[in-house]
C-alpha cells in the first residue's frame, strides 16, 4: 500500500481544528512545542557584571575620565656642572698629557671646535706660533671656533665657553692655578680635564679633584 505523506501542522489560530475524514470528530488539539525559556533575571543584591558602554554611548563625563591626566610637574632640568677628570703627570709633562688627551677626544669623535686648552705656565707652542702674526689674528681664530684654541692662563677670561676644557698645569704659581682652574670650570660645557700633579692640585683647590 502506498505511503500517504503526512499533512504538514499548521498554527490552531490559523487553520482551526482539525477534523478526520473518516469519523467526523475533532482531532485533539496538538501541544505546543515548548519555546526557549526567559532569561531568568538576575537576583536581588547580585547584580551581574556591568560592560564598558560603547564609545558612542558615552557621555562627555565618560570620554573626559578616559583621557590621560597631565603627567605631573616637569622633571628638573639635568645639572650643567662638567664633570672633571685628573691626569696625573709632572710639571714637565702636564703639556704632553694635554696634548695627548686632545688627541684621544678628537679620535672619539669631539669636533676640533669644542676643544679648549689652558695652560698655567709656558704658553703652547700653537699660541706662542700664532701670537706672533698679532693679538687680532689669535683671537679671530678663537672667535671663529673652527679648531682646537691654545691659551694661557692670564689671557683665558677672554676665551668663550667650550663643550671641554683642558688645563695643563705646566707651571706658574699657587695663585695662577687657583685662578684658573675655577675660570676653566665655568668655561667648561661638559668635562673638564685637569692634567698635573694630584697634590698640587688638591692642595690649589683644597678639596679632590
């Protein structure tokens, strides 16, 4: 016998009820499949976690308390005080050791211009060399910094402030190098290097170097 395909169910509110061919009586009304069940909601006192509102749903109040805040007051401004280093060596041999810490400066890169060298007692040959072409011409070379400038203690209040200051204390009294030493502090930017007897030195400035 074939099969006969089943009817499909229609909604009661739609069609009404049902009613066999055969028997004439009212075919029972089917049960409604049960839906999904409501969320339960929530319990008093407990509320469940809130979510960020979407950054279209926030208020001006919202978006200003997501801002950073300034970050505090500035930081002070590093020291400018030089640091300063000591070479020792002998009266004799202050002016070697400053010409060789010239040398290791320029090779670790230190523009010529940044170079200042001051000595306490023999002027450096390069400024007893270039006094001789006349005090203008010296002093044109210093105000134009393009090279390493030689100078003397007596005449170093004139020079300008470099990045580095070398001192040979080659010589000259107690009250040259205390002078000097404390003129080249203050013309030096960032180091400050002393070439010459620790204890002379120490006993100028009365304090370690």
């Amino acid at each position: 016998m074939p099969l006969i395909p089943e009817e499909p169910q229609i909604h009661e509110s739609a069609q009404g009820p049902r009613v066999t061919p055969a028997t004439g009586r009212t075919a029972p009304t089917p049960r409604p499949v049960p839906g999904p069940r409501p969320a339960a909601p929530p319990r008093p006192g407990r509320p469940g976690p809130l979510r960020p509102a979407s950054p279209v749903q926030r208020t001006p109040r919202d978006v200003a308390a997501t801002k950073p805040g300034p970050s505090g007051p500035a930081a002070p401004a590093a020291s400018a005080t030089p640091q300063i280093q000591l070479i020792p060596a002998s009266v004799e041999g202050a002016l070697d050791a400053a010409d060789e810490a010239v040398d290791l400066l320029l090779e670790s890169g230190r523009a010529p211009g940044d170079v200042l060298v001051i000595t306490t007692g023999e002027p450096h040959p390069w400024a007893a060399h270039e006094l001789s072409f006349g005090e203008a011409s010296y002093w044109a070379q210093h105000d134009a910094g393009d090279d390493v400038f030689y100078t003397d203690a007596a005449a170093a209040s004139r020079a300008a402030s470099r990045p580095v200051v070398v001192v040979a204390v080659n010589g000259g009294t107690d009250v040259t190098a205390a002078t000097a030493l404390p003129l080249a502090h203050s013309r030096a930017g960032a180091l400050l290097i002393v070439c010459g007897d620790p204890q002379k030195i120490n006993s100028v400035l009365g304090a370690g170097v």
